[in-house]
C-alpha cells in the first residue's frame, strides 16, 4: 500500500473498489471487535501508517498488560503499564497537547475499559481531552460490550465517531459510533476485515496483516 493518499495516510484497501482507504489522524479512534477478529493487528497497522505518514510524531502506549505484544513495537517512543509511569506518561502528554509546538501525538490505550477507571481514569482524561482539543490522535482498543458507555475515557475517544469495528455484528453502527454501517449479511469476515468509519461515514475495507503478531 501507499504510505499516503491525498495527503493523509493509507491504512487499508476497500473491499468493494480495492482501492487505499484513508484516515485522518486527528481526535480519537476507536479499534474494535470481538476475540480473534484482530485488534491487535489494528492497532500496529494504525501505529506505523501514522509512523510513516509523519516521521517526527511521537506514539505513546498506555497499557496493564505488561506481556502486551505492542510493547516490542520499535515505533512505540515511550510505554508506561505501572500507575505511577502511568501518571507520569499522562502528565507528559497532558504538556505536550497545550504546546503549540510539539510534533503530533499518538496515543495508543489498550484496553481501554481497563483504564476506565481508578486510579488510571482521571489521570488519562486529563491527558486525553487537551490531546483530542488540539488534533492529536489518540487510539482506543476494547471490546464492543466494553464501549456501550459514554461515559469516561469511552466517551472521550468515541466522540470523533471514527475508528474501525473488526468482523462487527451490526449492532456497532449504533452503539458506538452513532451511524449506519454497510449490509453485512453477506460480507466474510477474516482477520483484519470490518467497517471503517471516517467522521460518522462508513465502508468495508482490509487490513494489512504485520507478521509476528498473534490474534485478538
């Protein structure tokens, strides 16, 4: 795939035209999906579009899995899985989204309903509210049930209404990212495949799949 199209950078290719489907990476996107539809796979694809789209940006992991495979990722610029990193990271973060001249920020928080509470919550709303407000990019992982909330970091991230619902069942569309999805009844869905939603739009698309990575 091409590392940018139009000025943005490439992520996936259409299901239905095969065509580079684009992401605008400011504000927050959501990565989604159940057990083994390739979350994981999403995020690192997600992390080294931006990465080669942008150089100088800097990408940031929060997790509480301190065995997670996106740790190891060599365009992860600094990592925290302990509360007191944590707070530090945020802090950090917190800085560098008020400061004009900062080079964007991607912030990658795994599991999100993890860190949805404390004495992760506050810290990370802190960080990730002046994030999205200034166009930086801030990622969040969890399962569909996990987002059903507004409410918290959730509701921080789903607000820009884009992200990707991995092999989705439908019922993403609404409780997610307030929108229609594409018909489904027919489409398979390996790893790697569901809807992309770009501002409230949304298609079909692939993903590329990294080698090395486990599913989930």
């Amino acid at each position: 795939m091409p590392a940018q199209v139009d000025g943005l950078p490439v992520m996936a290719m259409s299901s239905d035209a095969m065509a580079p489907v684009t992401i605008d990476p400011r504000g927050g996107f959501i990565v989604t999906g159940p057990p083994g539809s390739g979350r994981t796979t999403a995020v690192v694809q997600l992390v080294r579009a931006v990465k080669r789209w942008d150089p100088t940006c800097q990408v940031s992991l929060i997790t509480l899995r301190r065995n997670s495979e996106l740790l190891g990722l060599p365009e992860i610029d600094a990592s925290a899985t302990r509360e007191d990193d944590i707070k530090e990271l945020c802090a950090t973060l917190k800085e560098r989204a008020l400061d004009e001249s900062s080079p964007r920020q991607v912030l990658v928080c795994e599991k999100l309903d993890d860190l949805n509470a404390p004495p992760f919550q506050m810290p990370l709303q802190e960080a990730i509210k002046p994030l999205v407000d200034n166009d930086h990019f801030v990622i969040g992982e969890a399962d569909p049930s996990a987002l059903s909330t507004s409410m918290g970091l959730p509701g921080l991230v789903k607000a820009s209404r884009s992200g990707i619902a991995l092999a989705p069942d439908g019922s993403e569309s609404s409780m997610i990212f307030k929108t229609n999805f594409p018909p489904l009844a027919r489409v398979v869905m390996p790893e790697g495949r569901g809807v992309i939603v770009r501002r409230g739009k949304s298609l079909i698309a692939q993903m590329a799949l990294p080698g090395g990575l486990g599913r989930s």
